[in-house]
C-alpha cells in the first residue's frame, strides 16, 4: 500500500526577472490541491508581479485542480496580477485548450501577439 503521508506535489519558489516563478513537480489532484492553493494564494496577494507557473513535471490529475488554476487565475486578476503557465506538458495542454483556459498558457498570448501584428 502507498504511503499516504508523502507529498504527491513539491513546489520550488524563486523570483525571476519576470516575475514569481512558480515549478511544481508531481500530481495535481484533490489529494495536493490544498497546498497548491494555499502557496498560489499567498502569491497573489503578495506584490505586484506577475506569477509565473511552471507544469513541465506535473499534470493534472482531477477537475480539482484544474478547478483551482481557474480559480487562482480570477483571483489574481482582481488582485491586478497576471498568473501564466510558462511550462506545461502536452496533456496538460491540450487539456486547458480544450477547457477554454488557454489564455493562461504563456504560448497562447505570445501566438495571439503575433496574430495582431499580422492582422495589422
């Protein structure tokens, strides 16, 4: 049987020049969800910069915490803050496209940019 007290999510958190990066490693589930929240609510109401969200080694495991990046990401935005998934597997973006999320991948607004140059 697995050991219910190991953590299933580490966080590592580090300013950068663009903002609070933010790498989470592991599965993001109901299980790890209240910590998770719990460091992104601190975040928000912490500073003015931008927090940015590292996923390359975790995904998602549950609409938990698919719940909670919507979450954190409306909350933020009425903090005046930006939270952006800078890194994400494939699944988990395929996952936040097909949830109409995609405007938190650091990607999404970089093409978005480039199509406004184009339509101008």
């Amino acid at each position: 049987m697995a050991d219910r007290g190991a953590p299933s999510v580490t966080m590592t958190e580090q300013e950068d020049g663009r903002g609070v990066l933010l790498t989470v490693a592991g599965r993001l589930d109901a299980r790890s969800a209240a910590d998770l929240r719990t460091t992104l609510h601190r975040l928000v109401a912490q500073g003015r910069d931008p927090i940015l969200l590292d996923l390359a080694e975790a995904h998602i495991g549950d609409a938990c915490a698919l719940g909670l990046l919507l979450e954190v990401h409306r909350r933020a935005g009425r903090a005046g803050r930006r939270l952006t998934i800078i890194a994400a597997d494939d699944r988990t973006r395929r996952l936040l496209v097909r949830v109409r999320l995609h405007g938190l991948l650091a990607e999404s607004v970089a093409a978005r940019r480039g199509m406004l140059a184009v339509a101008r």
